[in-house]
C-alpha cells in the first residue's frame, strides 16, 4: 500500500510517495499560477492509496479534494525527526516565511517562532537580493567575502533592502562582499527567533535556503553548534505528511 504526502508551497510543490518505509518517489516542481492543477498532475503519475497535504496551499486539495491537511509545523517536525532521529531544533527558511521549531525527545513540538509578515529573510529576499547582484540563485551562497566586515544591511523591508544594495555598488562596494552581509543580515533574523525557542542539539536546517552553505556556515558560527542539512532539504514537510498519511491506515 502506497501513502503519500504533498507540500504545497509558495515557491515549489513537492511530493513524496512512501512504499511501506520505503521512499517511492519524490517530486518537486514550481508552484506557478495554477498549483492545483500542478498538484493534479503529480498526484496522477503515481496515485496513493491515502494522502495528507501540507503547506501555503493545503487547503486547495482540502476544498477541491476532501484530502486531509495537516500544519507545516507538523509536518516539517514529523520529517526532520524521521530523518534525523536527534533533532531537537528544526530552522526552515521558505519562499515567504522563516520558522524555528523546538522539540522533545519524542518529536513533539513545543515550542516555534514563525516570521511571516513580510519576505525579509526569506527564499524570496535571498532571490531578489541575487538578482539586484547579478548571481544565479544557485551560486549565490558560494561567491561570498566577509573581508570587510563594517558593511551591513540594516533594513529589514526587501525594498529598502534592495536599495541599500545598490546604494553599497554604487558606493564601489565589491558584490562577494555585499552578498557576505546579506547572508549575515538573514542569519541575524533568524538567531533572534531561534533565542526565543531555547535552541538545542541537534539543529536541522530545511527548506530550499538550507543549500546556501554561506548561509549555513554563518548560522553554524553564530551559535557554535554543528547544523545538519539532508542532501534534499526540500523533502521535509511532505515526507512528514507522508508519515502523518500512513498512521492513518
């Protein structure tokens, strides 16, 4: 019997189909304008005998497809902790949010702390600030340079934030450097949610940000813990789904 789960994000759409334990299938694709019929699409390559879905967009399937929903807290917690059976703190940075999970020896959560008011510190502000420097999204994580560290971003608005970039390149400001104090200004925001749940070992970065190793050093350096990243950091919350999916049998 096949379960499967679907996140439907803001940014990507995934899916993982679960055979017994066994991981099926995964599949990511963009979320575009019409995600319920993307959704349509992947559910039908590989239909599942019971389905749970999760994420921004959970409720299209909820209303559309009598398909049982479930919170990202949820599932990102139930997928970190079945991935790596120690994590107590779970950081996932998304297309429009940031959230910080805690929890217990069992995977319950405790505690989260959820930035979503705006895309500061998001997938989304790493994509604008890429573009305004000129980098693809992939590498922008590798070209970084901290040799000058008096420079920083100070505006938490993705706007205005864009506007000190280029105010900094105009200023002759070199972009290794100016992408350096960008990842430090997320790592910034998302420490300060972190110190609010009483972060502990073992720490699970998910979500497309995750692959950003600049990011990720700096996160590390900043509260001297070792951070785990699965090599699909996408995978998370609709594998947690899928565990969710198959209790329910």
């Amino acid at each position: 019997m096949k379960v499967a789960g679907i996140d439907i994000g803001s940014r990507y759409i995934k899916y993982v189909v679960l055979d017994g334990n066994h991981l099926f299938e995964f599949q990511k694709r963009d979320t575009g304008h019409n995600p319920l019929s993307i959704c349509k699409e992947m559910l039908n390559c590989n239909k599942p005998d019971k389905l749970v879905a999760t994420g921004y967009g959970r409720y299209l399937l909820e209303v559309h497809g009598n398909i049982r929903t479930i919170t990202e807290i949820k599932a990102v917690a139930s997928g970190a902790k079945a991935i790596f059976p120690r994590c107590k703190t779970i950081i996932d940075i998304g297309g429009q949010d940031t959230k910080v999970i805690s929890l217990n020896e069992e995977g319950t959560v405790i505690n989260f702390e959820m930035n979503d008011r705006c895309a500061a510190g998001t997938g989304r502000f790493l994509e604008i600030m890429a573009k305004a420097l000129e980098y693809d999204l992939e590498l922008f994580g590798v070209f970084c340079n901290n040799k000058n560290k008096t420079i920083k971003i100070n505006s938490l608005c993705t706007v205005f934030a864009e506007s000190e970039v280029i105010s900094l390149i105009s200023k002759g400001e070199t972009r290794e450097v100016i992408a350096y104090a960008i990842h430090e200004s997320i790592a910034n925001k998302v420490v300060s949610l972190i110190r609010r749940v009483d972060v502990q070992d073992d720490i699970v970065f998910t979500g497309g940000c995750a692959q950003n190793n600049c990011l990720k050093n700096i996160l590390e350096e900043r509260l001297q813990r070792k951070i785990y990243v699965h090599k699909n950091p996408f995978i998370h919350a609709a594998y947690g789904a899928a565990l969710y999916a198959q209790k329910e049998i």
